[in-house]
C-alpha cells in the first residue's frame, strides 16, 4: 500500500492481529532484497511505524514514532494518523486519542556481520 501526501509518498506495510494493525513507512528502493544480504548490510528503518490498538467495545488508542527528516509538519503527521485510521471501520466508532512522537535520530546501534 501506498502513503502519498502533498508530493510525498513511500510505502506502508500492514501488520495484522485481530482488529488491531500496526503501520511501517518505508522507501522500498532501500530495501534489500535476499540476494543482497551478506555480510555487510546497511539496514534502512524506515521512516517510522504507527500502532492502532483497540481496547475494549468503545475505545482504542493510536500511537508512534515518525521521522521529523520525511514527515516535516503537522499536517503531514495528521494525514497519517487519518491514513492509519482508515485501514479499520472500527475506528470510526471508537473514542480514539493519539500520540505520535516526531523524532529526529541522533545516533543508531548497529551489528552488519562485519565484527
């Protein structure tokens, strides 16, 4: 599936457990593919995740970690959040508040197969 707005799209893979779903953008071009994983390799995060989680007959919770680099204004941040929110009928019958943390990476911890 697809997240485009205002001329910026990536991808979005969909994660599935029961009513609840589980959003990652990513850019697939930097995704590797089996023949390229070897010793060396540089693994993209992507550019966050979001988490719909329902709770009970009346209520859900939504909320995740999106990069400040691709995701630059509140806007931006609130058409995912409507984008996530789409994916289930259920969230539109549902008390849903939200939290999505814009973060800007500072370092990474990495094992590449090197040492």
């Amino acid at each position: 599936m697809e997240f485009s707005y205002s001329g910026f799209s990536c991808e979005a893979d969909i994660y599935r457990n029961g009513d609840d779903i589980v959003v990652r953008f990513y850019n697939q071009e930097r995704e590797h593919t089996d023949q390229q994983i070897v010793d060396l390799v540089v693994v993209d995060p992507g550019f966050g995740y979001m988490c719909l989680k329902f709770k009970g007959e009346y209520g859900g919770l939504l909320s995740g970690f999106l990069n400040e680099r691709f995701f630059i204004s509140d806007q931006m941040v609130k058409a995912a959040i409507d984008f996530v929110e789409n994916l289930s009928p259920l969230s539109a019958k549902v008390y849903l508040p939200h939290q999505v943390v814009c973060f800007k990476p500072v370092s990474y911890v990495e094992y590449n197969g090197e040492y």
